[in-house]
C-alpha cells in the first residue's frame, strides 16, 4: 500500500475528530478557594458581591465588572448563598478581572489556539475588614466553533460558578 493511501484511509478518522473539537470547544480550566489557616467559615455563611474592579488596563466593549458581578449573584443565588441583608454571617467577595480576553468563535473554528476567549479572576474574601479567605479562577476556550459562540460572555458565568462551587465546598450548610 503507498503512503498516500494510508493518508487517505486516516483522513476520514481526522477529519471526525477535528468536527468534534470544532462543535465541542475545548479550554483550560482552573480554580481553588483557600482560607486562611486559623479562620474555619460558619454553617450556613453567606456570601455578599463586592468590589468588582478591571485590573486588565483595558477598556472593553461590554462592562465586564458588572457582567462578574452579575454572575457572581446569580451563582450565589442558585446555592442559596446569596446574602440578602440579613442577620445571617457574611463574607464579602471583592474580585478583580486580571485576564480577560474576548475571543472569536469563527477563528477558533479556523485554527484552534486562535481566537481564544480567556478569563482569570483574583478575589478576596473578607469578614469584617479582616482578610479571611481568597479565591482564584482561569477558564479559557481555545478550541471550537458553533457552540462556542457568546463565549465572550459565557465565561463569566462558567468562572463564577466554579469559584461557588469551591465555596460551597468548604462552607458547612
């Protein structure tokens, strides 16, 4: 058999793999929460948005602290950790926006690596003014193309919800 018959033969089994990345989208994704070594977090605390500042030295198109700090509330509201004025034990989550990159789906599609859509968040967590905790969080999307479209704003929600996840981890309900 030559070798462009063997090229030939493996095409069809490339070609499916590169469609499914293409569909799928592929990314990094990165995160953790720490406490401080003496400070252990009360059953059922609950978690107020704070500062969300734009550390990037970048102006962006869209407003990306508030899209963090929606996101944010609505992951926090979805575990029932939301503070909502209470008397309940709080913790303020004040976040910066170290990384961000919009991206392009159509680019991905073309050349994975191209086009990325990344976001990386620094936050810290505070009782009182006293600095208790920190979170970090880096998700990007280096490969796909249709279903990767509005990752540009998706990712706000994805990073958000892995940063809760981690919270809801170590805060007893």
């Amino acid at each position: 058999m030559t070798h462009s018959r063997q090229l030939l033969r493996c095409f069809p089994i490339l070609l499916s793999i590169l469609t499914i990345m293409a569909l799928t989208g592929c990314g990094a994704v990165q995160h953790k929460v720490t406490f401080q070594d003496n400070y252990s977090p009360q059953a059922q605390t609950k978690i107020e948005v704070g500062q969300v500042t734009n550390e990037t030295k970048e102006t962006f198109d869209v407003n990306v602290e508030q899209m963090l700090t929606d996101a944010f509330a609505e992951e926090l509201r979805k575990e029932a950790m939301l503070w909502d004025g209470g008397s309940a034990t709080k913790l303020v989550l004040n976040s910066k926006i170290v990384e961000y990159t919009k991206g392009n789906a159509f680019k991905r599609w073309l050349l994975p690596g191209w086009g990325s859509t990344v976001l990386t968040i620094q936050c810290d967590l505070k009782d009182g003014n006293k600095l208790v905790g920190s979170a970090e969080a880096r998700r990007t999307v280096s490969i796909g193309g249709g279903y990767t479209i509005g990752a540009w704003k998706t990712i706000f929600a994805s990073v958000a919800k892995d940063v809760v996840e981690d919270l809801r981890s170590q805060i007893p309900k």
